[in-house]
C-alpha cells in the first residue's frame, strides 16, 4: 500500500494549481461593458420574429450578475423599430433574461455556454398604447412564437463567440525566451461566489516545443480567501512554488548560463594574483568564468519579503575558444528579490547580494587558500553574476490574461508561501 501511495502522491501533485486568479464583480461589470454592444441588425436577425421586418437594433441595457455556486446570469434590452405592414413603423423592446455557466472543453479551454434563456417582446403602439407579449404574441401564430424563442436564444449563443474567443486566449502560449514558453491550463470550472469568478491555474513550461519536468510542489496551492471585498477588478495570486517553476524552466532551458570575463588586477594589487596566474600559463592570457546551476535555484517567500538563492559551479579557464578548466569553485548566493508589474507580465529582479559563500570544488592546480579564491574572484562574482540574471529575469514572465486586456492600478504584497496582485482591467483600443 505503501509504494502505491508513493506512486499515486506525485501523480496526484502534478495536476495541483500553483496560481490562480478572482474576476470580482467590480471587473465583472468592467468586462461586460467593454465594449458597449450596439450595431444594426443583420440579415439574420431581422427574420427573428417572422411577421414583421426589422429595421434597427440597440441595446439599451446588458446586465451581468453573479448567481453563488451556478455561473452567471445575463439580463438584455434591447429597442428596435419593425415594420409590420409597408406603411407602418412601430417600436419594440426585446427582454432577454439567460443563465450562463462556464464548462470546460476536452482541449482544457473553459467555454461560455447558455444552461436556460427566457425572452418577451413589447410592442409600443403609436397612440403610446403598450402590449406585453411572449415573443410577438399578439402579432403571429403560436408556431412563430416558438420559431422566434428559439432564433432569439440561438443569437444569444452568437453573443457568447466573442468572450469565448478571449476565453481561448487565456491557455495561450507565451513567450518566456526564444526557446521556452509558457502556458496557464486551468484545472477545473471556475468557482462562482458573491466574492467572484475564481479559477485555479498549472503552469505549464515548453522548451523547443517540448514540456519540461519541474518541481513538484510539496503542497497543493489554492486561492486564499479574500479578507474582505475588493475594489479592484482582479486579484492575482502566485505561489513560491510558481516562482521556482519559473527560474528552473530557464535553468533547465540553459537562459542562466554565463560567461564573465576576469577584470585585470590594478597596480597596486597585481602582484600576487599574476604570481598565481603566471603560474598556470606561459603566456598571458584571458582568463573568464563560466557559471552553471549545480541545483535548482530556491524562492522564498516571506511576510513582506522575497527571498532568492541560487547555487552555482564556476569553473575558471583561459579564454581561448577551446574552454579548458583549470579550477572550479562553488558559489553560494542569497538576494533579496524585487517585484513588479509592467502591462500584463512580472518583472523579477535580483537585488543586491545579502550572503555569498565561495568554496574550492576542484583543482587542476593544486590547492588554493579560501582567502586566495575570495580576492581573485568574489568581486567580479559579487558584480557580474545578478547583474547577468537580471538581463534574463528583467524580460518578465507574462502573467495569466486574456487578449485585448492589460493590468493596471497594481499592488503587490508578499505573504508566507504566495504572492498577491490585486490590480484593475483596462481594455487596449484596437489599432487601426
């Protein structure tokens, strides 16, 4: 039982969420007014109500609430002019009332999809006479009333295409660098609550098209409840275990290899390290480092803090381009870590070194004094090294969005184990 275990844990693991997201219905309501809905009908849509030609469509209210534990109800009125008879032209008003639920699809996107819809047409008469109907019951047959509910339902679907089409976009693939990519699969049909639409997401990384193994989380992630009601639109919320599924997908995808040039000694100083150098080589030559993880690099998360370590081999060589290694040490490095949001990706960024521990693992030379290793080395380590990591972590990682949307009106705060990013919508205007 035992090893069955140990083999269903993992498997188990790997399907768990590492971030996650609420649509509060403050951004609820933002979504669905951007953009307003009003067009003039279609061809299509004038034969909604078979008796009459329809001249003109405007939506003069879209309602979206939340209904707790079900999915969303969707509430439409719409004016329009129809044409009963040649030489007449009356006013309508088309109420709509639908619930919608979000399902996922066998591709793993989440689907808009209408579970019961309800519509009833009132005609205004030129007199200012008004009579309320079920779909135009005053003006046609039984059957045209079934035929006009069905067509009306069915155009309430085609106003679904739309936000489906953003839905979509949300398990789009993002470029991390030029080979890797990244990827937000949601695991589950969002959760609806008075709170929200809350979602729970996997981060999925592709090097050269191909998934790559990462750490499996120790422990399964879920959004935090919100303490109170937010006015922002959105809240965002990381784990630790996200951020170090990030930084191992650019190890294992070689981003943070480096190779850093030793600086030459001044004067003053010269004369021990070129006695040491001098040594090595009969003739003067480059000498560079080059820095590989020798394990994955750690995140920590903290009460207002984040923390990173990394752990490096640093082999040191002559800078011919056949790279041989003459001594190779071990580099231990914490820093505190820096977070912001530019549109719709994080930047992460290295801040200055809190701790570094720098130790001897191999030598071609013989042994060399800790103390000598730290005044040949550690200055160049101690500049070069975040400075190199941030030109990577500077690009950003694109956070989970749906197309057309960016973020604005962020904060950050850093809890224990996640981070959260509390932030309002902003609609991009399309280019011409």
């Amino acid at each position: 039982l035992s090893v069955l275990l140990g083999l269903l844990v993992p498997a188990h693991a790997i399907r768990s969420p590492d971030c996650g997201g609420i649509l509060t219905p403050s951004g609820l309501s933002y979504c669905k007014s951007r953009p307003l809905i009003s067009h003039p009908v279609s061809r299509e849509r004038q034969q909604l109500l078979p008796s009459v030609q329809i001249s003109s469509v405007k939506v003069t209210e879209l309602l979206l609430s939340l209904i707790p534990d079900t999915g969303l109800r969707l509430s439409i009125e719409v004016d329009f002019g129809a044409s009963p008879a040649p030489s007449s032209t009356k006013q309508m008003r088309l109420s709509v009332l639908a619930n919608l639920q979000v399902e996922m699809t066998a591709e793993g996107n989440l689907e808009l999809v209408t579970s019961a819809c309800k519509s009833t047409v009132e005609e205004t008469q030129s007199t200012g006479e008004t009579q309320r109907s079920a779909c135009g019951k005053s003006s046609s047959s039984e059957e045209d009333k079934k035929t006009s509910v069905q067509k009306i339902c069915s155009e309430v679907s085609k106003l679904l295409l739309s936000p489906n089409e953003l839905l979509i976009s949300l398990t789009a693939q993002f470029p991390v660098t030029p080979s890797c990519q990244v990827q937000y699969q949601p695991l589950a049909a969002p959760v609806f609550s008075d709170q929200g639409i809350t979602i729970s997401l996997q981060t999925t990384f592709q090097v050269a098209g191909v998934a790559i193994p990462l750490p499996v989380s120790p422990v399964p992630f879920s959004m935090p409840e919100p303490a109170s009601p937010s006015p922002s639109h959105i809240t965002l919320a990381f784990s630790e275990h996200y951020y170090i599924s990030f930084l191992s997908a650019l190890e294992i995808s070689g981003a943070f290899n480096m190779t850093i040039p030793v600086s030459r000694a001044t004067e003053q100083g010269k004369s021990r390290e070129y006695t040491f150098m001098g040594s090595l080589f009969q003739e003067d030559l480059p000498v560079v480092l080059q820095a590989v993880f020798r394990s994955s690099p750690r995140v920590v998360l903290e009460e207002d803090k984040a923390a990173l370590k990394i752990f490096l081999t640093v082999h040191v060589g002559e800078g011919l381009s056949s790279f041989q290694s003459f001594l190779s040490v071990n580099v231990d490095i914490s820093t505190g870590l820096l977070l912001s949001v530019a549109d719709t990706r994080m930047i992460i960024s290295a801040a200055v070194i809190d701790d570094i521990e720098i130790s001897l693992a191999a030598s071609n030379v013989g042994p060399v004094p800790a103390a000598l290793l730290e005044e040949l080395f550690l200055p160049t380590i101690r500049k070069e090294i975040p400075a190199q990591i941030n030109v990577v972590l500077n690009e950003g990682l694109f956070l989970p969005h749906i197309s057309s949307f960016t973020y604005t009106d962020v904060s950050i705060t850093i809890h224990k184990d996640y981070v959260l990013v509390t932030c309002n919508l902003e609609l991009q205007a399309k280019s011409a």
